[in-house]
C-alpha cells in the first residue's frame, strides 16, 4: 500500500497559486517565451486544447508561435488548486470572456522540477 501524501500544504499551495498567477499573467499578455518555460520540454508533456491536441514540449512550443492570444477580457472563476506532498498539484479552473458566451475549463497538473513548477499535462475546453 502507498504513503498518502499530506494535502494542501499551506507553503506549497502559496507556491502553485503563485506560480499559476505568473503563468495567467504571460497568458493575458501574450508572453510565448514565458509561457514555453511554465510547460515541462519533455516528449511526456501534453496539452489538450479547444481545437487541438499537442503531445511533447516541442509540439506545445510550435503551436503557441501560431495561437491567437486569449481575450484581453478573460476571467477566472472557482480557480482550485489541490496539492500533494511537496512536488505534485492540480489547477482548475473555469474561465469566461467577452468574445464568447460560452464557459471555459482549464486543468493542469503541476510538479515541483529541478528548474521549479512546470506543467505536465493541460487540458482546455469549452461548454455552452
């Protein structure tokens, strides 16, 4: 049987929630280097878009030179970040904005590397 690992620790939530408001922030602006750098550059790493499919870093790095920047008025709402032990994470969150009257999901896990948190799997859609 596995260990059960302690849950939200209160320095490690204090470093994901800041870690994802660094990467929400590149986002809003359009910062691509910035964003290439929260995602592991790792052939494991994955992105489930709205429209896409990207599988390794490379593929994630190619598509942000192509994507559009998200809407200037992009929102976050009911943000949830759930930690283990001091390495792993989730983030989820629902997202709205101007341009579109439909609700947004976005899902990351997140683990504690040698460079710091990185992404290694995303996932983002969109409801009615």
């Amino acid at each position: 049987m596995g260990v059960t690992p302690q849950v939200n620790l209160p320095h490690v939530v204090a470093e994901v929630e800041q870690a994802f408001a660094d990467y929400e922030h590149a986002l809003r602006i359009h910062d691509v280097a910035a964003l290439d750098r929260w995602f592991w550059y790792d052939p494991q790493t994955v992105r489930y878009g709205v429209a896409e499919i990207l599988l390794g870093g490379e593929a994630i790095r190619q598509y942000r030179k192509t994507c559009a920047p998200v809407h200037p008025s992009r929102r976050l709402q009911r943000t949830l970040v759930t930690t283990f032990g001091d390495d792993y994470a989730t983030v989820s969150t629902e997202f709205t904005a101007d341009d579109s009257d439909k609700i947004g999901r976005q899902m990351q896990t997140w683990v504690r590397m040698d460079a710091g948190w990185r992404i290694v799997a995303a996932h983002v859609s969109l409801m009615p």
